[in-house]
C-alpha cells in the first residue's frame, strides 16, 4: 500500500482544505439531520400513544429490560469497534479495518437477531402492532430504528468489499467510510432516546 | 476539550476523526451513564417523578458525549455548517415532541377524554 502514502495531499491538494470538510461528507451530515427530525416524529407519536392501551398489555409488563440491557451494550460496543476500525483505515492499516468491521459487522447482526427474536416473540403473545395505539407506535418507532441498523449492516459489507478489491481511488473510499462513521454512530443515539424513552420510561 | 486540541493537528480533510483515546474515553463515559439509567429505573430507589428526570437528563448527557468523542463535532471554524444543522434539526425535533405532547394534552383535557 505504499502508493496510498501520497494520498493526503491529493485529497487535500487545495490550501483551504482545513477551512471544508469534503461536500460528500457535510451533504451526508445534512442527510443524517432530517433522519433526525423523522425519527423526532416518530417520538412525537410514541409519546401521544403510550397510554393507549386499548385494554392491552402496558409496557410494564410485556418489555423485558434485561434483553434491551443486552442490545444497547451490543450496540455501545459496535461503535467503538467501528470507531477503531476507522482509526485503522486512516492509519492505511487493512487487516486491522477489516478485522474491526467484521465484528462490528457481528455485533450489530446479533443486535437485529436480538430485536427480531422480541418482536417475534411479541407477536407470537398476540401483541403485535395491531394490539394497541401504544403497540402500533413502539413497533413503528423500534423497527424504523431496527430498519436503519439493517441498512447500515448491508453498507458495511458493501465497504468491505469494496476496500478489498481497491477498484475505487483511496479518497473516495475514505469519504464513504466517514459517511457510515456517522451513521453507525448516529443510529447509537438515535438507540439512547429509543432505551431512555421507550423502554425505561414505560417500565418506571 | 484535549481530544479536539489533538486530533486537530493530524487531520486529513479537514474534519478530526478522533484517536483511540478519545474513542475510550467516550466509550467508558457512555457505559457508566448508560448503567446508571438502567439502575436508576432497575432498582427503585426513587420516586418515578424523579427517575423520569434522572435519566432524561443521563440521556441528554450521553448524546452530547456521543456527539463529541464518536461524531467528532468540536467548536472549529471548519465545522460552522455542521453545528448549525445540528442544532437546527434538534430544534426541530424539540419542537415536534413538546408540541405534540402540549396539542395532544390540550385536547385530551379538553375533549374530557381522560
């Protein structure tokens, strides 16, 4: 990888590059600002229904925490294993990134594992989405989040492949690697509000 | 803030991407105020009025140490644009949310319907 060495003054080659992040990166971070404003909508409504039983089961009794201690523990964990994955992707070092997003790879695999398994056990209890206002809206707001995670488990393996096989310049590569930087690391906050509001709110 | 004042002196676009300390720091600081929301909640121990603001108030610290050590957003003039959609979306949503929430509790005390 000795040619990749030369790689910072061709991406940075303008002299006002500490003045602007790339524009591939700043668009994505606008992106991420509107997933944060569905999301808030998504919020809003869980908010409104959270006492609509409609004679169901309330979240004190169906949410089970030790399993949403599990999650957001797999999930803490996977960023800081992407984060040093990308640490080793600008330290040009290959294996390491590859072994690091592999298992945030994994990790974040087991996290929607973990979430199916509720759901489906949920469901299997007759308390699916159609149970309740309240039901409807947690599996709407949890699933849309789950959703994100799935997506973000596809790009990953989409990198990796891509970074094995060198095709694209080193420059583009980097820019889409801080893009799903942001979005692993976004959709673990997004995870904060979900445990905070969601789960530990409804069991209190 | 060290890890914005170091990681400012090897970045490549412009934009830091932190270091394996920063990361570690932001890690450990995340599990203990994630433990302490669920041992806020777990064990008991206070009123619910008070959990509720407890750990509201744990999760507003821990995205702002997410947005920090793992988002990397830092007070650079290269980051201006950033902060201000940034700010702006969470604008938004506070808006959305407490909104939603005062429409819908009007309407309820209202409608008599609780």
């Amino acid at each position: 990888m000795a040619h990749e060495a030369t790689m910072p003054p061709v991406a940075g080659g303008h002299d006002d590059h500490e003045h602007h992040e790339s524009p591939v990166v700043f668009g994505f971070w606008v992106y991420l600002m509107t997933d944060c404003i569905l999301f808030g909508t998504l919020f809003a409504a869980f908010a409104t229904l959270r006492h609509q039983y409609a004679g169901g089961p309330s979240g004190k009794e169906i949410f089970e925490l030790g399993g949403v201690a599990l999650e957001t523990a797999i999930l803490l964990l996977s960023s800081i294993t992407f984060g040093f994955g990308a640490l080793a992707a600008h330290a040009q070092k290959k294996g390491a990134f590859l072994g690091w997003l592999g298992i945030t790879f994994l990790l974040g695999l087991s996290f929607v594992g973990l979430e199916l398994r509720e759901f489906t056990h949920m469901i299997a209890e007759g308390n699916g989405p159609d149970r309740s206002a309240f039901l409807s809206a947690f599996f709407t707001l949890v699933a849309t989040h789950g959703l994100h995670v799935s997506t973000g488990l596809i790009w990953i393996l989409v990198v990796m492949v891509q970074s094995l096989g060198g095709g694209a310049g080193p420059p583009r590569v980097m820019s889409k690697l801080t893009c799903l930087s942001l979005f692993w690391h976004f959709l673990d906050i997004v995870w904060i509000c979900v445990f905070t509001f969601v789960y530990l709110l409804s069991v209190i | 803030m060290s890890h914005a004042s170091s990681s400012a002196g090897h970045d490549v676009h412009g934009e830091s991407h932190g270091s394996f300390g920063s990361y570690l720091v932001g890690f450990v600081i995340s599990v203990v105020l994630t433990a302490a929301a669920f041992a806020a909640v777990m064990m008991h121990a206070m009123s619910p009025g008070v959990t509720i603001g407890v750990i509201s108030a744990l999760a507003v610290v821990q995205i702002f140490v997410h947005v920090i050590y793992f988002l990397h957003m830092n007070g650079s003039s290269a980051q201006a644009w950033n902060r201000i959609c940034f700010f702006f979306a969470v604008g938004c949503c506070l808006i959305i949310v407490f909104g939603v929430l005062f429409v819908m509790h009007d309407t309820s005390m209202n409608m008599m319907s609780r």
